[in-house]
C-alpha cells in the first residue's frame, strides 16, 4: 500500500464558500476534530489575511495537536519587495509553524496581467520565496496556482516555475486547478508529465469543482502519481467548492487500495462532516456520497426486499465503513419490505400481517398528505398504535392561540394549552414569538411536572409544505419538526388545513416520542 498524503484547507479555503465564516472559536473546534480524524495537514488560514488568522496560530498551539502538522498560507514575495521584507512571508514567520505553504503564479497570463512583471522575474520571485522560508528551517509546499491552465497555454514555463520552486528546496508541488475546468483525463495526463519530470519530490493535488469534477481529477491525479491531495470538508470553497475530502478519502482507502487513515479514523467521517455542518452553520447535504443521510437511504420496495436478503445488492460498501447508517424510508412507493426492514431495525417481531397493517395506515396517511421520509419518530408510533403497546402521556382537553397587534405595530402570541396526566389536570399559558413557539412553551410548562425529561429536548428545525396547492389558502399544509436532546435526533409529521393544527400534532409526536424513548 503507498502512502498518500491529506491536507486540509476547510479552514482557509473552505471559509471562502458564500455565506460561512468560522470564528476564532469556531477554527480551533474544528482544528481540533481535524486533528483527531487523523488527517497530516491542516492549513490554518492565510497569515497576514487579519488579526483573528494570527490569533489562531497561536492558540492552536495550545491544543497539543497528536497527528496534523498546522501550515500557514501565504503569497510569494511581492514583486517590488524583497523576501525579507516581504509582509506575507514575515507573517507566514510570526505563525512558528512547522509547515509553511506559498500560493505562485504559473499561468504565464497571470504574471503579465495580474503581477504585471516579467516571466523571469516571477520565477525570480517564487525561488526567492521558496527559499527564505526554506533557510527558516520550514517545510515548505509549493501551490502552483492555475498549473493546468497555465500548462496548456506554455507548457514550457509552467515546468520551469515548478523547477524554480523545486531547486529552491519545496518539499512538495502542488498542481492547483485553481479555474475548475478541466476534466478528469486532462488533469491525469498533465499531472503524469510533472511525476515524471519530478520524480524525486512529493507532487500534490488540489482541485475546484467548477465542472463537478473535483473529486474524479483528483483521483485520476493520484492514479497518474501525485501523493499529496489538498481538499476540505464537504466540499467548502469559493464559487461552487473544493474537492471533497469526505468523499475522498473513503475513495482512495477503500477503493484504491491507498494507505490514509485508520480503518477506525476512516469511520469517524460522518460525524466529522455533519460536525463541520454545524459548526458552520449550514444544512447538511444529505445526498452527499458516503456520509448524507441518504447516502444508505433506500425507498423502492423492490431495492429494499433485495437488500434484506443481501445488503451487496444496492450498496457498495458497509455503511458502518464511514460511520453512516442504512435507512429504509417509508412512503407510498412502499411494500411490505419496507416496513419490515424498519420492524427488525427497531428489533420487532418479523410479522408479516403486522407489516401489512402498518403499510395499509402509512399509505392512508400518505394520501392525506403525510410523509414520513423526515418523520420516523411519527412512523415509530404508527407501529406501536398498530402493535397495541401504544399508550398515550396525555389527554388533551382543549388548546387555544392568540395573536394581538396593537397600533404601534407590537405584536404578542399567547396559548393556552388544558390537558390532563392520568387524571391530575394542567391549565397553563404561555407565549412565544409565534404561534406554534407559544403552543411548544404552554405544553412544555403543563408536562414538565409528570416527564421532567423534556426538559432536554429542543426543536431544532421547522418545515411546512402545502400539499394540495390548487386549493389556494384552505390547502392543506404538512409541517415537520425536527427534534433532538443529547442522545438522538428525530423528526415527526403533521397534516391539516390549519397550519397551527398541523404543527400541534408534530408538537404532540415529538414530545411524545421522547417520553416513550426515554421510559424504554
């Protein structure tokens, strides 16, 4: 097994995706996880970018890293400075990194009409550079910016700017397809001349996805010979994203026979992608290769029947390989198979007649508009009703919602929710900033008393969908709620011509799914 090399970049080129930006905090979490994953480098940020880059190398230090070599990043020298004076490289110095990585013009465009020097001086400039920082006794990447574009269009200096860095003591090149356009055989042939060219030194990788060929070039890069792959988490990155290294990774160790991580680190991804999600706050992708929530989802009866009998049949890997999880969804595309696989993963009775009756409920359900892809918690007690081992927490007596604007525009929302526990009668009120948070807080304060352990649970998402849009505003809407506390996460499904309604009875399945997980 040849060894290849991961560095990640979530946390400077990730952070240029539209619409994320990682605090100081945020970085140092996510350094941490990166790190424990196994991964060799972590490119902390662009150092003379701002005060909070800086900051983070210094921090870092402080969280005793195992694994990752941290590398500033950093522009070779100016053209009308000097290496040693040079503010970026002094900045790359003040980082006391181990690792130290130089973004350099190779694209003979660019150092015309962006750097507007001469094609000797950038080489000048990017030997001058490479070797300043090599003679600080750092270990020095070379990111050979626009490499493929500038290969194409000469060739000849695209090489000679690599020979620069190289004689100049860079430890790795890294061919950067800095555009996103170029397609997977492209990148293998020309990556293959530079291995041959360089046989001596660790040839790299990093790859934007402007084609949606990120992934596929980078593995054609390391068949053709490079070793060293650059990506980020999901996929993060300027314009449409970075090669996934979530995707990546499995590719390579369980696909290409590639020695990376442990089998164990490789199991960690899903929960490093979803963290990552988080911390970033952005929704995961759920059809995300290897770690989304579909990625194991199967929904035709006929893919499900088959994978009970033989799970090679619709996967090509063992979802446990990469910390997923097989999903059986149910629907109206449903068979009996379907409840049935979701019957043994709940490590139910393998009862047919019990699977028929429950599939007879869900597609009676699902022609009123339910679903029950996102509601499995819904779907939970739909089987425990059908099974009689259903006992409701509470009985609802009434409920009423309240909404007051006054005059100078202030608006308050106020329920009233009567219900009773095995008897004992709560009358309570509260309000919220809308109906159904004011709906959530008065059934919250009236079970607390009887099942404390509510107290744990928090809504964490919110949908609402019309289903039946020709009827105008007496459609009917479905809400899903999604619901976690610090064990588990579910979600649950309501349907109505009322919206307020329809959110009750997601309310109710949520809270009620967490009093009968908690009691088993």
């Amino acid at each position: 097994m040849e060894r290849v090399q991961i560095y990640d970049t979530t946390l400077r080129d990730g952070m240029q995706s539209e619409g994320v930006s990682f605090s100081l905090a945020d970085k140092l979490l996510v350094a941490r996880r990166l790190d424990e994953t196994g991964l060799d480098y972590i490119e902390g940020g662009y150092a003379a970018a701002s005060p909070k880059e800086m900051e983070f190398f210094k921090q870092v230090k402080k969280l005793g890293l195992e694994h990752a070599k941290v590398a500033a990043f950093g522009s070779t020298r100016r053209a009308d400075s000097t290496a040693a004076d040079d503010a970026s490289l002094k900045a790359i110095l003040a980082c006391r990194t181990p690792a130290a990585t130089l973004v350099g013009k190779t694209w003979d465009m660019h150092v015309r009409e962006v750097l507007r020097c001469s094609l000797e001086k950038n080489l000048a400039i990017c030997a001058e550079s490479v070797k300043f920082l090599k003679s600080k006794r750092k270990e020095v990447i070379f990111d050979a910016e626009h490499f493929f574009d500038g290969f194409k269009n000469n060739p000849k200096y695209a090489m000679k700017v690599l020979a620069a860095a190289a004689d100049a003591g860079a430890k790795a090149l890294v061919l950067c397809e800095t555009n996103g356009g170029c397609l997977p055989d492209e990148v293998a042939e020309i990556t293959g001349q530079v291995c041959s060219e360089f046989a001596g030194l660790t040839v790299g990788i990093h790859t934007h996805n402007d084609c949606d060929c990120a992934v596929a070039s980078t593995l054609a890069a390391v068949s053709a010979g490079a070793r060293h792959v650059q990506g980020t988490i999901n996929g993060l990155g300027e314009r449409v994203g970075n090669a996934n290294l979530c995707t990546i990774i499995p590719n390579l160790a369980l696909k290409m026979n590639y020695e990376l991580l442990s089998n164990e680190k490789i199991k960690s991804l899903t929960e490093l992608s979803r963290f990552v999600f988080e911390i970033a706050n952005m929704a995961p992708v759920t059809n995300m290769p290897y770690v989304g929530e579909s990625a194991f989802a199967h929904k035709a009866g006929l893919h499900v029947d088959a994978i009970r009998k033989n799970k090679r049949t619709y996967e090509h890997i063992e979802p446990s390989d990469v910390g997923n999880e097989r999903r059986f969804l149910i629907s109206e595309l449903s068979g009996s198979s379907n409840i049935l696989a979701q019957l043994e993963k709940k490590k139910l009775a393998n009862d047919r007649p019990l699977a028929r009756r429950i599939l007879k409920v869900v597609q009676d359900l699902e022609n009123e508009g339910y679903q029950f892809e996102a509601a499995e918690a819904s779907f939970d007690i739909i089987v425990k009703k059908a099974m009689g081992k259903y006992k409701p927490s509470f009985k609802l007596e009434k409920y009423h919602v309240n909404v007051e604007k006054s005059a100078d525009g202030d608006i308050v929302t106020e329920a009233t929710v009567k219900l009773a526990v095995d008897g004992v009668v709560e009358h309570v009120v509260s309000e919220g900033d809308g109906p159904v948070n004011a709906l959530d807080g008065a059934l919250r304060k009236s079970l607390e008393p009887f099942y404390p352990n509510i107290r744990d649970m928090k809504l964490i998402d919110y949908k609402v969908r019309v289903v039946n849009a020709l009827a105008g505003t007496a459609a009917r809407v479905r809400v899903i709620i999604e619901s976690r506390d610090q064990n588990s996460l579910w979600g649950t499904v309501g349907v109505s011509e009322n919206i307020i309604e329809a959110s009750w009875k997601a309310l109710v399945d949520s809270v009620e799914y967490k009093i009968l997980k908690d009691a088993e």
